[in-house]
C-alpha cells in the first residue's frame, strides 16, 4: 500500500505531521490545515511537502539569479520570488566601487545569469546577495532550467539518489539551486535537450512513486531513439 498521497487545500493533516516550510500549512482549532496543493508522505513519520510553493530568500541558500536592471552602483536580481535581490558593484568587483570610472554594464548585463548566496533578508529590504565565494558569480557557459521550486528536492532525491542518477546517465554537470533554478553542462550537447526533458519529467511526476527508476529508464530510451551515447 502507497503511504504517500495528495493533500489539497484546506485538507486536515494529522497532528504529528512534520510541516518543513510552515507558509504552506496554517492551524485552526488546533488542527494544522493545508494552505497549498501537497504530498503527505506517511511512510516513517508523517511529513507535508508543499506541490506549489513560491521561494522565500533565507539567509545562506545559494540560489540562481537573472540580472533584471543596472544601476549606479548595484544590479538588482530576479530570484524567482516575489523579491527582487541587489547585488553590490563592491561584491562583484571585490574592491571599492568608483563611478567615474566603472561602467556596470561592462560586467553584468541584464538578461545574465549569476550564482550568488543569499546574506541578509528581513522582508522589510531586498534580499542582499553576494558573489564573494568560491563557485559564486556570473554564469558563462550551460543552460538554465526553471522549475517549480517546490519541485527541487525530488531533482535532488533521498540522499542525492535522483541528481546523482542524472549525473551518471547523461554525463553532464548539474546544479539545483533552491529558488528553482537549474544549470546544466554537458559535455556532449546532444544530451542536453535528453536532460531537459528528464527534469520536465520529474516536475511533472514529483507526487508519484517509483520516478527515479522510470526517469533512468525514459533517459535510456531516448538516448536509443536519438542514438545519443
């Protein structure tokens, strides 16, 4: 018997249910409710993941962003969150910024992608970002997938188990950051649009069982159809 099953809006959960993001959950009479579409998973201790969610910047997730506009001096970031991030030239440029001499736009232009963390957000001040970290900064080269954020920790799987079965099937470089945005470079392009359609597929398929084996599988017989090694 599955023990994991879809919960819809105002469905009473039980009282032991473990809820990780409490935006998507609210009590009444001492009952927690369901506020969004979910996956009540029963299988140990009963646990309630949000199937729509929109992200909330917290403080040290790493996240993918887009350069949405240039300012004088910082750029300001679509998250995929109703919260618009800044980036500091003086983070970027890791030195003290000068106006009459650097140009913004030279270094980020709007329509670029960038890996940054998360420092400081209080919902009263746009998310502050930073770059000064090693793996941090512009993205040059691969492509960006956007997904539902609620839709990540199945990308990623128990342990890793899903991101690292892509990995090992396609060969390419996969990083899922937790605003729902993912980068990918493969070495062999002809896996890319195959990779893409897997991670369409696990969005799609977040709420059922058994996805990492039939994600492997759908992988192999497009590579055969494509006649892609």
């Amino acid at each position: 018997m599955d023990k994991r099953r879809i919960v819809v809006p105002g469905e009473r959960l039980p009282p032991e249910t473990i809820v990780r993001d409490p935006n998507y959950v609210y009590e009444y009479n001492g009952e927690k409710i369901a506020a969004v579409v979910g996956l009540l998973d029963e299988r140990e201790k009963p646990v309630f993941l949000p199937l729509q969610t929109v992200y909330v910047p917290r403080p040290g997730d790493v996240i993918i962003g887009l350069v949405s506009s240039v300012a004088i001096m910082n750029w300001y970031v679509d998250i995929n969150s109703p919260y618009v991030a800044v980036l500091t030239a003086q983070d970027f440029l890791g030195r003290p910024f000068n106006p009459q001499q650097d140009e913004l736009s030279r270094y980020l232009q709007v329509g670029d992608y960038i890996k940054a963390k998360v420092v400081s957000f209080d919902r009263a001040r746009n998310p502050l970002l930073t770059v000064r970290e090693e793996g941090l900064g512009k993205i040059n080269t691969g492509k960006i997938i956007e997904i539902q954020p609620a839709k990540i920790p199945r990308v990623v799987g128990k342990k890793g188990s899903m991101l690292e079965m892509l990995k090992s099937q396609t060969g390419c470089e996969i990083f899922a950051a937790v605003n729902g945005r993912i980068h990918i470079q493969c070495k062999n392009p002809e896996m890319e649009p195959i990779l893409v359609l897997a991670i369409k597929m696990i969005e799609e398929q977040a709420h059922l069982t058994g996805l990492t084996d039939r994600v492997k599988k759908y992988i192999e017989e497009l590579k055969v159809v494509r006649g892609v090694e």
